[in-house]
C-alpha cells in the first residue's frame, strides 16, 4: 500500500480509532497485523522474504547475546551480514555485478561472447531500508549496545512498522522498540502536530514531485533535443522533486505516526539551506547518514586513524551511501563527487582554513551547496553515465533546442511556497507564525483543504510511486 | 460563536481548494475541465460544443496530445461554414466528433474538398458531440439542417446510444432532473472545485470497486478454483503446483510487450451466436425521424455501424462477434426491415492491419478507451471515401 493511494486514506481511518480503543498488547498486535496488511498490499510474494530476514536477523542476535565465546559471537555476525547482505546483493546487485564481470573479462578479452541476460527479479519493496536496520540491530547487539527482543513478535514489529517499513526513516531498536511498550492515548494537541506534517508530505508529494515527475520526463528521455535552458531547468526541478519526494515521504511517515503516539526521528532538516555540502549532507536523509558513520565509518576506523586514512574512509562511506541508493555507475559516480567535496571541505575545517570563507554572505554559501548538489543530483536521475553528459554538454555549451514545457505558475508557485516555507522555519519565525491566533484559526482549513486536494487527485489518477520505493 | 467558526472554516476551506486547484492545476481534472469549457448547455439536446474553441488537450497519462478546436458554430475543426458549396455532413457521438485525435485527423475532416465527377468540391462539417444519442441528433439536426448545404450525410448510431438515450429523457422528461444537470453542468463549467468534486465522486465508485471488491472477487475465485469447490465461474486450468509457480513468477519483471502488440483476449471472448439487444423505442422513432428530416431536405443519408472497442474489432477480425455488437447487429435488423442505407464498418475490421502486415486492432484504438486513434480514423474514412465516390460520382 501506498501513503499516495485511496487505500491508505481508509486503512489509516479505520486503523486510528480501533488503535486508540485497544489496550497496551492489543495496540501492538494491531499494529502489527496492520503492518503486515500495508505490506502485503504492495507485493504479497514479498511477505515470505521479509520474514526470512526477520528470522534470521533475530535469531542471530540472540546466539550474538547468548554466547559467551566471541568466536561465536562473530561467527552469528557473519551468518547474519551474509545472508542479509546476500538477498540485498542477489536482488539489488546481481545484475549490475555480472554486467561489471562481463565487462572486465571483455576489457582483458576473456570474455564470452553472450552478453549476460538479466536475471530479472523485482527489487523487494523496503528490501534497502529493513536490511540496514536489521544489521543495525544485530551489530548494535553485538557492540553490546543493545539487547536483543525475545519474543520474535516484538522484534518483527520493530521492523515491520508500517510508517517506517517501505522507505525509512531508518530507525534503530533503541529509538523505537520501547515505544511499543507504552499504552497510546488519543491526544488532539499531538494529532493535530501529526496531521500538520503529514499535510506537508502530502503537499511536497503530490503537488510538487509528482508534477515535476510529469514535466521533465521527456528532457530526461532525450536531452539533446532540448535547449540549455530547459536541461538546467529540468536539473533544478529535478533536485527539487527527489528531494519533496523523499522528504514527502518521510513527513508522512513521521505525522503518522505522531498521530499514534509514536516519535519518528526527523529524516530532512532542510538540506537545501546548508552552508556547505558537508552540512547538506548533515541534513540530508539524516537515519541514512548517521547509520553509514556508525556502521561504516566507525568501522572503518573513523577518525582514529591518520589523516589520510580518515580522509579514505570519509570517501568509501559517502561512496558506499551512494551505492545504496542504486546498482548503477550513475550512483557510484555521484557518491564519489559528494565524497570528493566533504573530504576537501574536511581538510579545509582541519587546516582551519574554512575562515577564510567567513566574509561570503550566507546566501552564497547556501547557492554554492545546493548547485553542486543539483550537479550531482543528475547522475541519480540519469539512466546511464552518458546521457549525464549529454546533458551536461547541452548546459555547458548553451546549445540550442526544444523549449521544454516547464515554465508554469502550477510548478513554481508551489515551489515558492515551500522555499519560503522552510527558510520561515530556518531562521526560526516559522514557530512564531504557528503559535499565532490566526494560524490557530486557519491551520485546520488549511490542512483539511490539502489533504482533501490530495484525496481528490490520488482518486482520479493513481500517482506515481515514491522514488525512494526503488531503492 | 461555533458557528462563526465553522462559516470561517469552510469559507477558507472552499476558497482554498478553488485557488489551489486553479494555481496548481492538476493534470488529472485540467484534463476534465478543458472538455468542459469546450461543452456548453444546450436546453433543446441538453450539451453542445462552444464555439471558436482552440485548446490544446493532453490526455493525464499521455494517452493522447491533441489539438481542440471548433469553429464559428461550434462545429469541430477550424473552417467556417461555406454555404456557396455543397456539403458533407457527419453526425454521431464522440467517435465521430473524434476524441483523442486532432482536428485535422477526424475522418469527417478528411472528407473536406472532396470533389466528386463534376469537379465540384465539398466542404465536410462534422456535428459531432459526445455523448449524443439519436434523440439529441435528431433535434440538433432539425435545428441545423435549415443553416446548411448538406447534400450528403453520414450518421454514426453507436453502441453506448441506449443508454445516452436514457440518460436523455431522464432529464428532458423531468424538469427538475434537467434543471439539476443544467446547474451542475454551468457550475462544474465555472468552478473548478466543483468539477474536482463531480469527478473525484465518479471515480470515487470505480476506485472503491477496483481497489476492494475485485480483490475480494479474485480471492474468492482462486480459493474456489483451487479447493475444487462448486461454483458457477470458469476456473484456469491450473493445478496448486501452477498457483505456486505462477506466485514465484511475480518476484521477476514482466517481460516488457512491444508497443501495439495484438489484444489477447480469452477464449470466450467471442460469442458463436448474437443475441438480440433490447434497445429503446425512442430509438428507433428518432433514427426513423434523421432519415426522414433528410429525406425532406434532398439530403442523401447513410448509416455506418462502427466497432466502437477492440473486442468486436478483435472477434470481427476472427470471424465470429462479440457481445458487444449485439446492439448494432440488432440495430441492422431495424434498418433492413426498413429499407434503410447502411454500412456495416464491421465487416472492414480484416483491413486493420499493422505496421508489420499482421491483422492487429491494436493501433486502431485508445488504450482503454472505445475511440479510434489516428489511423483508426484513417481506417473509417477509407471505407467512407469510397462510398462518397459511388454516391456523388
């Protein structure tokens, strides 16, 4: 099931009241078959998969708690890493892998002649987001972080919770597993905050990346038909609408479950206002990047290695966060660019030689971390390395072209209106605005009239799924 | 005070949501309103075409991008009326009208500057709106017949004509009922919140069937099919062991089908024998009454009976027919009893070929729609012209 869809709009309705009327155990059990029913929805030849993670995942961290012998520790750490890893690579990387042996065997002229043929399967849906927390979980239990759920049940809920299920945010056991244990309550002032940032999904999804989606189709289907101007701005809108979609997402998630007494860790802290790219990514998919420095990073060694070292393992972690994101050279390329600039701007903060910037106004640090971003971001929109530079050069060299159709009020309207948004919220006047009485009296037409626009578009046409759905 | 609010809150509310869906424009209704500003109300046959109309019409899942436009009588093209020449007519619903291609690309268009054995040149005119019914043609007619030099016309009777005809006196024999779609009509017309509401609520019940009942149906079904259980339906011929396997086939994509594929449709999809199709009296009365009315005016008609869907195209194709042809081959009684000139299109349907020689439907039809796409308007007026060459030479 999709948080875009009619579906979801009945599930959430019938799920909240029956939820609120339940006890403590009955909350999760509900919350748990609900989970499992927004699971299936999506794909039930999936439901098996997940499970077998589940069991997996579960029953290594508890041989990891059990024994005492670390040589048996690390070998349920390695069971664990293998098989998760495994099902993540045979779904997600096979193909990509096989196509790089047929490459470098045709590169050295070993090669058979057959291109391989793809092998075809369907990426898991979540299949990215529940093997990090998985790993999470079991290496935290390892680190003797963390101890592990007994009861099967109570640690597949963890996993299986629907809001965080699909798409992230990546959460660890300590933030959420206890939160199951407290009986929920109805509390309108907590509802109302949920249903607030839900309305902003809702509005960053379906009113600003899906027509995005729409519009800048066909300038990425074929770049060199279209003028300079129309490749820059669909890179523009581009970067705009992968981040309201994913940001969508995770507004959803988090107001839903506000809504059910349940505390979702921020995912975005609007990266597009950073100063620099190392603070974009700060606030960038934040459970993605706080899980890569406690899982790669620190494992690497971190920062109690040498200099060099450090700056090694800062690169492999940004491009390992890239990789995650897609099994093509697109992803890797565009996580080694953003590993390439935090390791320079890294240098610069250890020389102490970011002073010098100091003089530069805000607003030209902010323009400098987004457009080296929106640069970036074409490799993750690009099918392949070429058409990224295909359209680089049509940028690069103001060719002439095709107007695209992507110069209206319906897109940049909506999109001023979240940039004002969010730089209200940046410089802090956004609180006061929302404490205001005339918020307080326009606040609740205002969001029943989104989510009501919502409901009126996902009803006639279904929407596209969510980016992140694919990784 | 409680109702003060709740005047403030649904002021804002409405004010909101017309604003919003008026800046953002979602393809979804955009799509819905342009075919609205292009219709107006009509209080002889309840719905016309505005004229000088010229929009652009982009389906919300590209189906189709077309051009719209009317003339200066709200007829569907860009040429004004010439009555110093004679001319062609076409009248029938929205496949005539031509919904989904452009104007230039309606088969009616293209009968323009025919010419027939003494070198003199026809101006087609396509009256064509959707949703007619022969009892809405027929008053039309009356009424533009008189503003004309139609010397031949080609009337499209269609499928769906039972229930337009339905719909039609539903309104036109209860003043309140016509009075209600005349206001719901001018407000969906002006109001885009409106419109967004009328649409969402007709969507709203096919949505709600596809999302939960057909679920429910197929559940049902494969449960019964595979228990070996007692029931009135046709079960695949699968054992549990093809269940399994077809269940560990969805972990793999589909392999992508090439564009304009032929349809694939069940064995049962093509009836042996036709059943007769009830179809109203007004019907006939009203088809009689068109023949007539151009009778009176020296005007030559002929009817064309067209596969409006693939399926009858599809089962023509095989030889046998569909179900859904039962209203036209019922309708061909009526007008062979009636000594009633007529073309059956279905017969043709051989002639739909795609671009590889093969008999395809395919590219003759909208994907999930009942009209013809350029070439299937190409196809029509192909059997058109030749009957315009017998008449008019």
């Amino acid at each position: 099931m999709l948080f875009n869809s009619l579906q979801f709009f009945i599930f959430i309705f019938i799920l909240i009241p029956i939820f609120f009327q339940s006890s403590s155990k009955n909350q999760k059990r509900l919350l748990f078959y609900f989970s499992l029913y927004f699971y299936s929805c999506l794909k039930i030849v999936f439901v098996p998969l997940l499970f077998f993670s589940f069991l997996i995942t579960h029953y290594t961290s508890l041989g990891i708690y059990s024994f005492p012998n670390k040589l048996y520790k690390k070998l349920f750490l390695y069971i664990n890493l293998f098989i998760n890893l495994g099902l993540l690579v045979l779904f997600k990387y096979a193909d990509f892998l096989r196509n790089i042996e047929y490459d470098f065997f045709n590169l050295i002229g070993l090669s058979n002649e057959v291109h391989p043929e793809s092998l075809g399967f369907i990426l898991p849906l979540g299949i990215s987001f529940y093997t990090f927390q998985a790993i999470a979980y079991t290496v935290d239990v390892y680190r003797q972080k963390l101890i592990p759920e007994k009861k099967f049940f109570d640690f597949s809920l963890f996993l299986l919770f629907f809001p965080q299920l699909v798409a992230g945010p990546i959460m660890r056991a300590s933030e959420l597993i206890h939160q199951f244990n407290e009986k929920k309550y109805w509390n309108t002032d907590r509802v109302l905050i949920g249903l607030g940032i839900i309305t902003l999904g809702y509005f960053k999804k379906t009113i600003i990346a899906d027509p995005i989606a729409n519009l800048i189709q066909p300038i990425y289907s074929n770049p060199l038909h279209y003028n300079w101007i129309s490749n820059l701005t669909a890179l523009f809108l581009f970067t705009i609408q992968i981040y309201c979609d994913f940001s969508g997402y995770s507004d959803i998630a988090i107001g839903t479950g506000k809504i059910l007494g349940f505390e979702i860790p921020k995912n975005f802290e609007r990266p597009f206002l950073a100063t620099s790219v190392t603070m974009t990514w700060r606030r960038w998919h934040i459970s993605l990047s706080s899980w890569l420095k406690d899982y790669v990073y620190i494992t690497l060694g971190g920062n109690r290695v040498s200099p060099l070292r450090n700056m090694f393992n800062l690169f492999l972690t940004t491009v390992i966060g890239g990789f995650w994101h897609g099994a093509n050279w697109t992803f890797i390329i565009w996580g080694s660019i953003n590993g390439f600039l935090n390791v320079v701007e890294k240098y610069f903060m250890d020389k102490n030689w970011d002073r010098f910037f100091d003089p530069i106004p805000k607003p030209m640090k902010i323009l400098y971390s987004f457009l080296v971003f929106m640069m970036g971001a074409h490799f993750f929109r690009s099918d392949s390395v070429h058409s990224t530079f295909i359209s680089y050069k049509q940028i690069f060299s103001f060719a002439d072209g095709m107007d695209g159709e992507m110069f209206s009020l319906k897109i940049f309207v909506p999109v001023l209106v979240l940039i004002g948004y969010e730089v209200l919220e940046e410089i802090k006047i956004l609180s006061n605005i929302k404490n205001s009485n005339v918020f307080n009296y326009l606040k609740l037409p205002l969001y029943a009239g989104v989510l009501i626009l919502c409901f009126m578009i996902y009803t006639v046409v279904s929407s596209p799924q969510f980016y992140y759905f694919q990784f | 005070m409680k109702i003060k609010q709740l005047l403030i809150f649904f002021i804002f509310l409405f004010s909101f949501l017309e604003i919003a869906l008026r800046i953002i424009k979602p393809d979804a209704f955009e799509f819905y309103r342009l075919q609205k500003q292009f219709h107006s109300y009509n209080d002889e046959y309840l719905v016309d075409l505005e004229p000088n109309v010229n929009i652009r019409l982009t389906h919300f899942q590209n189906v189709f991008d077309i051009h719209f436009s009317t003339n200066e009588k709200g007829y569907r093209g860009t040429k004004p009326i010439d009555n110093t020449k004679p001319q062609i007519g076409c009248i029938g619903d929205s496949v005539t009208m031509g919904f989904g291609v452009s104007d230039e690309d309606t088969f009616c268009s293209e009968l323009d500057g025919f010419i027939d054995s003494s070198e003199t040149s026809y101006q087609s005119i396509n009256l064509g709106v959707d949703a007619y019914g022969p009892s809405a043609i027929e008053r039309k007619l009356s009424e533009q017949i008189p503003t004309l030099n139609l010397k031949l016309l080609y009337y499209f009777p269609s499928n769906g004509d039972d229930i337009d005809e339905a719909n039609f006196y539903s309104k036109m024999n209860n003043p309140f009922s016509k009075k209600i779609f005349k206001y719901q009509f001018l407000a969906s017309k002006y109001s885009y919140l409106f419109l967004a509401t009328k649409v969402t609520q007709e969507q709203l019940v096919y949505r709600f069937r596809e999302t939960f009942l057909q679920p429910i149906d197929t559940a049902y079904i494969t449960y019964h099919c595979i228990m070996d259980i007692q029931k009135d339906f046709k079960c695949p011929n699968t054992s549990i062991l093809g269940y399994f396997k077809s269940y560990l086939s969805d972990f793999k994509r589909a392999p992508k089908s090439p564009k304009n594929q032929p349809p694939i449709f069940g064995p049962d999809e093509c009836q042996r024998e036709n059943e007769e199709h009830p179809i109203p009296e007004s019907v006939y009365v009203s088809t009689k009454k068109i023949i007539s009315l151009a009778n009176k005016n020296n005007i030559k008609i002929v009817l064309f009976l067209a596969p409006i869907d693939i399926e009858t195209a599809y089962c023509s194709q095989k030889g046998k027919s569909h179900k859904f042809y039962n209203y036209s081959m019922t309708l061909k009684k009526f007008l062979i009893k009636e000594k009633i000139d007529f073309i059956d299109l279905n017969e043709y349907t051989s002639l739909m070929k795609d671009e590889e020689g093969r008999i395809n439907a395919r590219p003759y039809y909208i994907i999930g729609d009942g009209h013809y796409t350029e070439i299937g308007n190409k196809w029509v007026l192909d059997i058109i012209k030749k009957k315009t060459m017998e008449i008019l030479h």
